[in-house]
C-alpha cells in the first residue's frame, strides 16, 4: 500500500463547531480516506482567507494534503470552503459522494492512482524576456557582425536562454515579451512607467533578433497589444497550475513574485537563485499572494507607482499582518490602531486604489495561445543540429555560441557543403589545438605562449566569468626576460602604468608576492609570476627573489623609478606587500583615495563598489569572482596552486580595471582644484604613512594578556553560574565562551532538566518571560519567535532589582571583552615581530576619520578597569624604549570656537582659562569662582553634546535631569552663545542646498539623507552639524602625522608612530632620542592647523605623557 498525507473522513455526525481531526500519516485502504487534487485544493483554498491561513500544505508525490499546524482544521471553515466547489467541474476529482452539505473527494485506493494517468509532474518555463534582452544589452560591450549589426544584447540573451533550457526538463516553455505598445495600465495612469529613459535604438533593433532566435530553437514567443509581458505569464502559470504542473518563471522582477506557490517558483537569471515561497516570506515577511497589495502600499520608484506617501515597509507589513489585503484595509480604515497610518490612507486614498489597479496582475487575458501550444519538442534542445539555429548564428558571427552548443551537445553539426570544403588553414590548426587542448595548467618550466593558448580556448568555451574575459580582454603571461623587456620599455614610453600585487596569504601573518599585473590601456593586461606551481614560504620567497632577474628589473626600473606614475587601488596594502622585499613605490595615485576624496559619503570605495558607481557595471557580472579561480572551503588553493590561465585572467582584471576607474576618477578630481590639494597634500602621503605604521605595528606583553586570559576565563564561569542560579539550574564547572560544536558537546553530556546555554537569546527570553515570569511589560517577540531581549530591556530590567538581568549584563560585557581584546588581540600577534600590525582604515568614515581593523585598536575601553588593564598589555619591546602619547587637549571645543566665530571661547582658549567652567558660569548664572564640581561637568556634557548635535533627550540622559529642564540648558547655552546656533542654522542650510559640508581643510564630506522628511533628517541634520568639526579635527591629525613620518625619516630618528586613536598618537621613542623629538613633536603637532597657510584663530595644544606601556600604572 502508498502511503499519503491525507484529510480524514468527516463525521456526518458532527456538529458545525466539531473541529475535523487531520491525519499527518494515512494508508490508502478499503476505509477510503478522502483525498483532495491539488489543482481542487486550491480553489478550495483560494476561496475562503481563513482556511488559507489555517492550513499548511504538504508535499506527497501525487497531491498535497492540508494540515493546520496544530492538527485540526475547524469543521465549519473546512465545509462552508468545500460548498463552494458543489457544482464546480469535478475532472480532477478521482471519485466523490454527497456528505452533508459539501462534495467529498473519494480516494478509490490504486485504481485512482493509476486514473491520474502521469508518472511524473510536468514542468513548465516561463520566461521574462524583456528584462532578460534588456540586461544583456546593459551589462555586455558593444559587439557588432562585420555587416554593422548590434549583436551585444543577442549574444548574451542567447547564451543565457541556451543555459537555462540545458539546466532541466522543461515539457512546456514559452518566452513573453513586452509587445512594445502602451499597455491597459498606461491608458488607467500616463504617468505609469513615466520616468524610465527611452530604449537605445541599437537595443531596439536586437529584440527582434533574439525573438527569431528564440523561435528557431523551436521555442514560442508571445506577446499582445494591451498587456504586458508580467499578465501574460501569470495567465499561463495559472493555466499550469490548475492542471498540477510545476512552474519556474525565469526573471527578477519582483511584480511577479505574487505568483509564487507551492508549485510555481522563480529563478533569477542574474544570480540563478531559485526563489521560493520561503524566500519571498523571508524577504518580505509577507506571503506571495500579498505581494502586490505591498507594492501598493509602499509603492514601487520603477514603475512610478506611487503607494501611500508615509506608509513604509515596515507599516505595510504590519498592516497586511493585521487585515487580509488592502480592500480589507479599506473596507476597515476606521480599525487601524496606527493613527498616522490611518491618516496616511485616508488622504492617499485614491493613489492607493490607483496602485493596487497598476500592481495587481491580470490572470484572465485571453491568450490566443494555451499551455498545449507550449510544448517543447524533444528534438528542439539538440541545438547542434538544428540547421535552421545554426545558420542563423552563424550570419550573425556568433561563433562563441557555436561552440557552446557544439561541446554541450552530443550530436555534431553538420557542415554545409560550402564550409565542409573550405576550412583554412588557420582553422584547421584551431582545431588542432581545440583538440588537444587540456581542461587545466598549472605554472611550470616548460610552460609556452602555445601551451596557454590551448588553455585560453578551454575557458573561451565555458560559461564562466573568465571565458567572458577571455573574449573580450587581451590578458597575458611575461614567461621570460624579453618579453619583459618590451613590457617595460612600453612603460618607459608611456611614463605610467596601473599595476596590483598579487599576494598568497598562506597565513594571516605570511604573505608571499606570487606575481604582479601591469596595465597600459583597457583591456589589455600582464602579469608577471616570480615561482612555479607549488607552497613557497615566506622566508624562502624572500631569498628566491633576491636572486630572480625578473624581479630585480620590475623593482629597479618600474616600482622605484620616480619617472613612472603607478597606478593602484589601496596602495597601502601593495606597499606593504612590497616593502617585504625590500620595494619602495615612487611616485603613486591610488585610485581608492581619489574615490573617497571625490565622493566621501556617497558610497564605498573596494573594487567592486567603484565598478558599480564609476564604470556603472555590475561587479558580480563583471568582476571575476575569487571562488571561480582558487575555490572555496577546503578545496581552496592559492595562486601558486590554481589554473594558470584562470591566475592571469583573475589578476590581470585588477590592473585592468583599475587603469579603467583611473581613467575618469583623475580628469574629475583635477577640475576640483580644492580637492586636488587635499587628495595631493593630505590623503595621499597619508598612504604611506599609515603603511609604515601597519608595517611598525606594536609590541604586546603576552605575559599580561595570559594572565588576564586566565582571570576573565574564571570571572566569565562565575557570572555564568550566577546566571544559572538565578534562573533555576545548578552551577556547572566550565566556562562557555566555547564554539558552537564545543558547547553543543557540553549541552549533550548534560542531564535533561540541567541543559541551559546562556549563550542562546532564545533561552534567556524563555527563562525570563516564562520560566521565572519578570518582566511582563517588556514581553516582546520578533518575526521568528524569539524574545527581544537587548540592552535596553536588561537595564530596566536590572533596575527593577531582577538580578539575573544585571549578571546577563555583566557576562556579556565581559565575553565581549575576552573574545574581542584578550583572546582576539592574541589571535593578531604576529610570530615573527611579536607586534600586532592593525589596519588603518582611510577611506571609510564619512568625517575623514581613520578606523582600525584586524584588530581594532581604537574601540578599547578607556575609562573602564578593564579597558586600562588591556591598553597595559601595549609596551615598549624593551628598557631601551618608551611609550610616548601625545593628544590634543579639547580639540573640538577649538574648532568649532573657530568656525563659530566665538570669541568669549576663543579668549578662554588663548588665556588657558577652563571653557567648561566658563560655561557653567554662562549658563547657570553662577559666578565662575563658584561653579562646583558637578555644575563644571553639566556643562561639560552640553559642551560636548551641542558638538554631536545632541537632542534635549539625549541631555537628560547624560546629566540626569528631565527633558523639560534639559531643553532648558540647551536653549540658555545658545542664548550665551548665539554664534554657535547661528553656524548651527548656517550649516545645516548649506548642507540641505549642495548635499554635503566641507571641512576647513576642503573635505567635502556628503550627506546622505538630508532633505528627506522624519527621522533620517534629523540624523542627517546633527551629523552635518558634526562633521565639519569632527572632519577639521582628522584633517589636522593627519597633518600631524604625515609631518612627523616625514620628519623622522629626514632626520634618520628611530622614533615611530604606533598607534593613531583620533586626536592621539602614540609613539615608539628609543630613551636616547626622547629630548630630541618630544619638543619636535609638540611643535608639529600643535602647527598642524597652520597647514598650508590656513588660517586658525584658537591655538592648539597638546598634552604629553611617557611610560613604558601605553597606559601608566596607576
């Protein structure tokens, strides 16, 4: 006997509250279980909400069964559903009888089985083919036959569809596209689809192309006048659905993600992902069905579909939560708990109607076309021999299709009389090679230019991101000293060249220089490998170099000849690279730097966020993948170990591409005069000197954190403890700050009731909210279950007196510590230098300031006892050196008494009289002799916070006080100070009119988000207020640095910068050079603002302290 989920006979006795009970596992017998089709199902489904959201629908090979998640479906739900069918055609239906009020489906055990006359579902694709076209235009280089016509969108259009119909069997498919003429949706709303450009004519002139393509296959292409491509798939992917085939809808828009079930996925054709009912819940929180309701809600920018201005994503999710679409939420506006929701809809009530008319898909065109007429030969897919195909491809030079179909298919094509007889020789040879040619090579001693031609055809073949290079870019292999020769001599002539270090991280703290790339023009790269296939450590790269010619050629007359402009994108990573074996660059642009002088603020500056906003490509299309080259997991190689012909072509994109970028970042930095001498006089020399900093790094006393590791291991086992304790379960002896794995272990060896991981949010909230039953009000859950239990809920917690909210506190504050500063800061010691060599982040902040990673040295506690027990563990390596820190003292404050124009404070700073004491005395009318410790600190706070644009709430958190009195302080602070609100005012205007703020040294810092309405303004308001004097105060540091770096190498000091913490430094002093350069640094330091003959009318100054670590014992 099969076994099948199935509903359960219902009971002609029961009444209509009887819930009917459903079996998760029943056998088909002669007890004849009733047994719903899916295609019945879902109309019974489709017709009443509840019932949809009720049930849960399982898969079986022959149907899908519904069951509630807790076993019954409530019997006047599952009836009054099943009445609507009792007329309804019942040609899926296996068998049925009369019950009570409704039509019950009769499962006839195997004969029925046999009645549905398939051995297996089929399957149907739909594709999206205007988006598809579209993409390929935008996203592949003009290409042209010889003849002049545009084949760039046909070219990739073709190879994508070739690719998708070989990656399954699809019984049906057909290919829809827009017809080109408005649509029904045009003629309801002109303004729809307004605001998108107008197609390239060399775009329209490839749509009918690829349609006779798509025919040629053997495949249908449809489109109709009135309706766009989106209702034409939907009518079919009904049609399908209801004769219970599967469906894959190929596109990426999401307007159709409505059509998404149980039986109809998407694949997006970008990425190849799959998209299920899982992921469109896990997108939108929303199921498909909802999806255009959503869209309009929130409305949809590419199409112009307006929504409802004030609803966002987040209010139309909750909405759809609370009604059952948006006619519900219509028919009940009145019950909508969210009043500016409510008053949203209210006042938009016509462009919401309007949206749901533009969003909602039409099922029901009259296709002149059914399911049947999509049928897909089996013949069609042996493209090879398609004659038809094949000549057509063929006039239109697709040669690159050719051999895609050739090699996938098994039948070969056949020639035509004409090119049977007249191969040339040069073609024979090509298939000579094409013959001989190996899947991979690796770097080795016999390897010949021949050799990697045969390789380059292999990858000239594939689908993958480096057989589109291989077309389309000229990347090669220097394999000897002659064509190194020309390469340089082509540099010389140029007297520029872009070029990137390719580096083998065989550890984190072992890089080895497997080669370099050059790049003179686009599309055409080189690079350079220095060892053959195999592991080389990173000593023994160093010595092989020593005596490689190759190498010494590239150093001498390329990376330090200062005639030559190099070109790079984060050239402080490629100057540390290089400086291991012995390189300094002269003369450099770094095309990363240019991107965050140009454009602070508007986007991020790798690789691949520079192809997306400056070449405008997508990176993924675009950008060679490192998995494609060296793998993933523990399959992964490194460069000396991979695919040679997949080194060169990964490699040689990074010169390529950065030439590219350079290309248009340089001529819009050299119209901006400002920023030019900010990028030329600042930013860059700041490149190398961060470098030599990274390269310094800082000794560690290792002693120290071993000890503090011991320490905070037990501190975190005894606050762990006090947790378990508190929540009811003993004590345990060990400590859990394991891995996963490690405390699953733990967990397993436990007894049943003693398994609590403290670990687990989950849990926690568990234990809290119901197991000890504190804390009701702040009862909260996410989407997924889980109680919210962060930060904010444990404090208020802990100050309601809940002690195991204090200890959860407390323990997480102290893992956070162990795993981040004491075991984190192990991790990163370097074992050759004993140094932790961190990494300054230059072009990431919005203000110019720098940040630190691998690991952060910057975030370390400063006021906490343990923060000053882990900045103790920075030393000097040993009695000979110490530990200079030297910081500005209220930097801030001075600057914006400067840009402020506030000469009470200006006075204040010149006299070195206390501004904070100053304040008090402005503000709360106290005589300055009389102001009192805690006063001098209130004033402070408001000092500090009107610098951070801090609100009258965030005041009173500070100081203590409430809003009203808060607000108070505020509004006397700028009674004293008019100059600061009127700057303030000036500011944000400014900002709101160009979009960004400058600082004093001309950074132009953007700010995203400051005309828009709500609470993004406002975050937007303060950080412009901020960043001109949170920007001046970075600017000037890295004044300071650059002058010092430059300074000690001039002099030939020891001395070295070690640590930069915003407005501090710190240095490494040998004891014989501390009355030397103490008095150098304070004077450069303190002279920085002066930078260029910049005007500053507040002086500087800084204060020094020394010791053998960074932090002094106190």
């Amino acid at each position: 006997m099969l076994s099948k989920r199935v509903v359960s006979r219902l009971s002609s006795s029961a009444t209509s509250t009887t819930p009917v009970v459903v079996a998760r596992e029943l056998t088909f017998s002669s007890s004849s279980p009733w047994l719903v089709r899916t295609s019945i199902w879902n109309q019974v489904i489709g017709t009443n909400h509840a019932t949809r959201e009720y049930s849960k629908i399982y898969q079986s090979n022959y149907g899908r069964m519904i069951l509630n998640p807790n076993g019954v479906i409530h019997r006047n739900i599952f009836m009054s559903s099943i009445n609507s069918l009792k007329n309804s055609p019942n040609k899926h239906c296996i068998g049925k009888r009369e019950f009570s009020t409704a039509t019950i489906f009769l499962q006839d055990e195997q004969s029925n089985l046999e009645k549905l006359g398939e051995t297996r579902p089929k399957k149907v694709l739909l594709v999206d083919g205007t988006p598809l076209v579209v993409r390929a235009y935008h996203g592949t280089p003009p290409l042209s036959t010889s003849t002049g016509i545009p084949t760039n969108a046909v070219l990739t259009y073709v190879k994508s569809l070739v690719n998708i119909l070989q990656s399954d069997h699809y019984d049906y498919v057909g290919v829809f596209f827009d017809s080109g003429k408005p649509s029904v949706r045009k003629s309801i709303s002109p303004d729809y689809k307004a605001t998108r450009k107008p197609t390239d004519d060399l775009l329209k002139k490839q749509f009918p192309i690829c349609k006779l393509l798509t025919e040629k296959i053997g495949i249908k292409v449809i489109s109709m006048d009135g309706f766009e491509a989106d209702d034409l798939i939907a009518t079919m992917t009904r049609e399908a659905r209801e004769l219970d085939h599967s469906v894959v809808v190929v596109s990426s828009d999401k307007d159709l993600h409505c059509l998404v079930d149980e039986q109809t996925v998407m694949l997006d054709p970008m990425t190849k992902k799959t998209i299920s009912m899982d992921d469109i819940i896990d997108k939108y929180s929303l199921p498909p069905k909802l999806i255009p309701d959503y869209l309009a809600l929130v409305g949809d920018t590419a199409d112009n579909i307006k929504g409802v201005k004030g609803i966002g994503k987040k209010k139309a999710v909750a909405l759809l939560e609370q009604f059952i679409s948006v006619d519900d939420i219509i028919n009940n506006i009145d019950k909508i708990p969210d009043k500016k929701s409510r008053d949203a809809i209210l006042q938009h009530l016509d462009d919401l109607k309007l949206s749901l008319q533009l969003v909602q898909l039409d099922e029901h065109v009259s296709l002149p076309y059914s399911l049947d007429d999509l049928r897909l030969d089996s013949s069609a897919l042996k493209l090879a021999s398609n004659h038809d195909f094949v000549k057509q491809l063929e006039e239109l030079e697709m040669n690159s299709i050719l051999r895609l179909i050739q090699k996938k298919s098994k039948t070969e094509v056949l020639n035509s009389a004409t090119n049977s007889s007249t191969d040339t020789a040069s073609e024979k040879k090509s298939k000579g090679r094409k013959k001989a040619a190996v899947e991979t090579m690796t770097l080795s001693n016999t390897m010949t230019s021949a050799d990697l031609d045969l390789v380059k055809q292999n990858y000239a073949e594939s689908d993958s991101t480096i057989g589109k290079i291989t077309k389309e870019c000229e990347y090669n292999i220097i394999l000897n000293e002659k064509e190194l020769d020309n390469l340089i001599n082509d540099i010389k002539s140029c007297g520029y060249v872009s070029f990137s270090t390719e580096v083998c991280l065989l550890s984190m703290h072992n890089p080895v220089l497997a080669g370099m790339t050059f790049c003179l023009q686009k599309g055409v790269a080189y690079y350079v490998p220095f060892f053959k296939n195999g592991k080389v450590e990173f000593k023994e790269s160093i010595e092989l170099l020593a005596q490689n010619t190759m190498w010494q050629k590239i150093k001498t007359e390329i990376m330090e000849n200062s005639n030559i402009l190099k070109i790079g994108h984060d050239l402080k990573r490629h100057i540390k690279a290089l400086a291991h074996y012995g390189v300094s660059i002269n003369k450099f642009d770094d095309i990363m730097v240019m991107s965050y002088v140009l454009n602070c603020g508007k986007h991020g500056h790798e690789m691949d966020e520079l192809v997306e906003h400056i070449l405008e490509k997508n990176p993924k299309e675009y950008l060679i993948p490192e998995k494609e080259v060296l793998g993933i997991g523990k399959k992964k190689v490194t460069l000396l170990e991979a695919d040679i012909v997949a080194v060169v072509h990964y490699t040689c994109q990074h010169s390529d591409v950065t030439k590219q970028i350079y290309d248009i970042l340089k001529p819009e930095l050299q119209q901006l005069p400002k920023l030019t001498q900010l990028y030329e006089t600042i930013e860059r020399p700041l490149v190398e000197t961060l470098a030599a900093i990274e390269m310094k790094g800082v000794f560690m006393d290792e002693e120290a954190l071993d000890r503090m590791e011991v320490e905070y291991k037990e501190k975190i086992k005894d606050v762990g403890n006090k947790i378990r304790e508190a929540a009811g379960y003993t004590a345990i002896d060990h400590i859990e700050i394991s891995t996963e794995e490690e405390v699953a272990e733990i967990l397993s060896n436990m007894e049943e009731g003693e398994k609590f991981n403290i670990n687990s949010n989950r849990q926690l909230g568990q234990v809290i909210f119901d197991k000890l039953g504190i804390g009701g009000k702040y009862k909260k859950k996410t989407k997924l279950g889980d109680y919210i239990l962060n930060a904010e809920v444990l404090e208020k917690l802990a100050e309601e007196g809940h002690a195991i909210a204090k200890y959860i506190l407390e323990y997480r504050a102290l893992t956070k510590l162990y795993s981040t500063y004491i075991y984190g800061l192990k991790q990163h010691i370097n074992p050759y230098t004993k140094r932790i060599h961190t990494t300054f982040q230059n072009a990431l902040t919005v203000t110019g300031r720098l940040s630190s990673v691998m690991p952060n040295i910057q975030n370390i506690p400063v006021r906490t006892k343990e923060g000053k027990q882990i900045r103790r563990c920075f030393i000097a390596p040993s009695d000979d050196y110490v530990i200079m820190k030297v910081d500005y003292s209220q930097v801030e404050l001075r600057i914006l008494a400067h840009l402020a124009r506030i000469d009470v404070l200006k006075e204040a700073f010149k006299n070195g009289a206390d501004v904070h004491a100053i304040t008090a005395s402005q503000v709360f009318n106290v005589p300055i002799d009389k102001v009192d410790k805690a006063t001098r600190n209130k004033a402070k706070a408001i000092n500090f916070g009107i610098i951070y644009g801090m609100s009258e709430f965030g005041l009173s958190k500070r100081i203590g006080v409430d809003k009203q009195t808060a607000k108070a302080f505020i509004e006397q602070y700028f009674q004293q100070y008019p100059g600061i609100k009127k700057y303030m005012e000036n500011t944000k205007d400014f900002c709101r009119t160009r979009g960004y703020v400058n600082t004093l040294y001309h950074r132009r810092c953007w700010i995203p988000g400051i005309n828009d309405a709500g609470n993004n303004a406002g975050f937007a308001e303060r950080t412009s207020i901020n960043t001109p004097i949170q920007g001046t105060s970075a600017d000037i540091t890295k004044i300071a640095m650059n002058s010092l770096h430059k300074a000690f190498l001039e002099k030939g000091l020891r001395t070295r910068m070690i640590i930069q913490v915003h407005d501090e430094i710190v240095f490494e002093v040998p004891k014989d050079e501390v009355e030397i350069v103490q008095p150098m640094i304070v004077e450069l330091m303190e002279g920085a603002p002066y930078f260029n003959g910049t005007s500053f009318s507040v002086p500087l100054t800084v204060e020094v302290s020394i010791d053998s670590k960074w932090l002094a014992d106190e």
